[in-house]
C-alpha cells in the first residue's frame, strides 16, 4: 500500500490509525491506495496493541427529543473524523448490570447527556473516561443565564409580571433553566411564586406527554399567571395542545416559551419562542472533550451560550 500511494510505510500508519496529522493530499493518496487494495484493518488485533476499541458510547434520556438527535449528529460527526465508532444507549435501558457491561466491552469512553449522571459517574467513572454539560469536571458549561434574562426582559416590556414554570424535573433539582429563571425574575422585580413552579415525578420526564399533564396542573390550581416557561420545546408543546383544550389562546392569553429551539418551532400553529443552545456543537464539543481525555491530551473548558430567539408565542399582556 505505501508503495501503491507512494508513501513510507509510517506514513501510512499515521493516516489508517489516525496517530499523526499530515497533508490533505497524501491523506487522500492512502485512503485511495487503501480503497483500490480493499483494505480492511484487523481492529481487534490492533485493540490488543493499542489498548483501545475505537468504540465510544453516548447516553441519552429521550430519543424522541430532537436535542438529542442533533447532539448525536454533532458528536458522530466529529468521531467519525478520529476513527471512532459511536454507540447509542437510552438511560431507561440502562441498570447496573448494563453499566457493567458496558465496561467488560472495553468502550473506551462514555458521553452522559442525562440529568441522572451522578450515579452512572460514581460507578464507572473511575473505570473509563466520561464527561457531559454541566458534569463532575465542569469541562463544558451550557450557560442559559444570558438568554433566560433576555427572555425575561422581552416579557415584562409586554406587560407580563406573573410568570409560572412547567420544570418536568423531580423537585430540589438545581437545574441552571431554573435557577437562571428564579435570579431573572428577581432582577426584573418580578415575584417568584412557588406555587407556579410544576414539579415533575422521580423519572424526570420532559416529554410532550409531560408538558400536557403540567400545564393541566397548573390550571388547575387556579392562580393567577400569564406567562409560563417550559423546560424543553417538547413541554411547550404539549403546554400549548393543554391551553388549546381550554380554550385559551397563545399568545393573546397566555405567553410560552421554551428551550432547545427545535427545528419545527417555527412550524407550529403558533411559531414556538425558545432558547437556542446549538445542540450539534454541543454534541461536537463534547466528543472532542471525550477523546481527548481518552488520548490524554488537555481538555479544553469550553462554554457555550443561549440565545433568546423570540417568534409569536410571546405577545403583549392584555390582562
């Protein structure tokens, strides 16, 4: 092969074991010298030399959120680049059992997007490599405080002072969108009423289904609020099919927004607003993150920002 590409035979190795960077052109002349040779490297063998699988792993809560999709898309893209085969595992399928098998098959690292990271650290944490947002060596920070007070800002100058939360979360959690909400509301002397604040159960759903059923409750508490903040665009979503059924109208009655800004925002019947938080780079940074700590080099803090991006769900207080 290196005399095919007419290269030496290091660096052909550079190039198929993804150890040293050279020229885009030589790159290519081995993955074509590689490709007419039908070459297929013996991964397992070179596992046993190297004492890596080139398969990492990430967790997830909710397949049906597109945050995580595009998280997925951001974080593969980047491992494809380094030879790394991704795996993808749900948090509800996941026991101690799994976890320990997830170490017997040598994965060499492991994403955890879940809000329930502390007990999957504690136990395999100290086996292999694994990092997440907001996680145990705060590498990565997902800083929702700018865009929540901007979002907060926009509501008060449409008159807005009673604002209610759907959290989706189990109670006492210490989310960032939470309390980034709570300081926001204080800033703008707004009153944080915890009878607003819609806790989730122990399983911490944040689904569509869950959206419904909060601002159900919410409701049905029966205390004055025109303005809610969902935890995800799946709550909003289901929040605004529950306002529906009660025949009350967004945002002429009620004013909504939410958090991940999901491509189909700008769909809905009434064009969701929402916290953009760019889950493709977070995926990206993440994975780079991983690997890095998986080839011992530096990791790298890295933060990445919110943006309110504002569409018709939030309109001007008529009450």
């Amino acid at each position: 092969m290196a005399q095919k590409a007419g290269v030496s035979v290091a660096t052909v190795s550079y190039v198929l074991n993804h150890t040293k960077t050279v020229s885009e052109e030589v790159e290519a002349r081995v993955k074509e010298a590689a490709r007419e040779l039908r070459y297929q490297p013996n991964l397992i063998a070179r596992s046993l030399i190297t004492k890596r699988s080139m398969h990492v792993a990430i967790l997830v809560d909710n397949l049906n959120n597109p945050y995580y999709i595009k998280l997925l898309e951001g974080a593969q893209k980047l491992a494809a680049k380094k030879g790394y085969i991704v795996a993808l595992m749900l948090q509800d399928h996941l026991n101690s059992e799994n976890l320990d098998q997830l170490v017997s098959r040598q994965i060499d690292g492991l994403v955890v997007t879940t809000q329930k990271w502390k007990g999957i650290y504690e136990r395999i944490g100290s086996l292999i490599p694994c990092i997440g947002p907001q996680d145990y060596s705060n590498k990565l920070l997902i800083d929702y405080r700018h865009a929540m007070f901007e979002a907060v800002k926009t509501i008060k100058r449409y008159g807005h002072r009673r604002v209610a939360a759907i959290c989706g979360l189990e109670q006492g959690t210490d989310d960032p969108r939470i309390c980034n909400l709570r300081e926001a509301l204080e800033n703008e002397g707004m009153e944080v009423d915890q009878e607003l604040f819609i806790w989730g159960d122990k399983d911490s759903e944040t689904t569509v289904t869950k959206g419904y059923q909060a601002m159900d409750q919410l409701l049905k508490r029966g205390r004055e609020f025109t303005a809610v903040f969902a935890m995800n665009d799946l709550m909003a979503i289901g929040a605004m099919r529950c306002l529906r059924e009660h025949k009350l109208r967004i945002p002429e009655d009620i004013s909504l927004w939410g958090c991940d800004n999901d491509d189909r925002d700008e769909d809905l019947q009434i064009p969701l607003s929402s916290i953009d938080v760019a889950p493709k780079s977070i995926g990206e940074e993440l994975m780079r993150m991983l690997l890095a700590e998986i080839e011992g080099s530096q990791v790298t803090e890295k933060t990445i920002r919110g943006v309110f991006v504002e569409r018709k769900s939030i309109g001007v207080c008529k009450h």
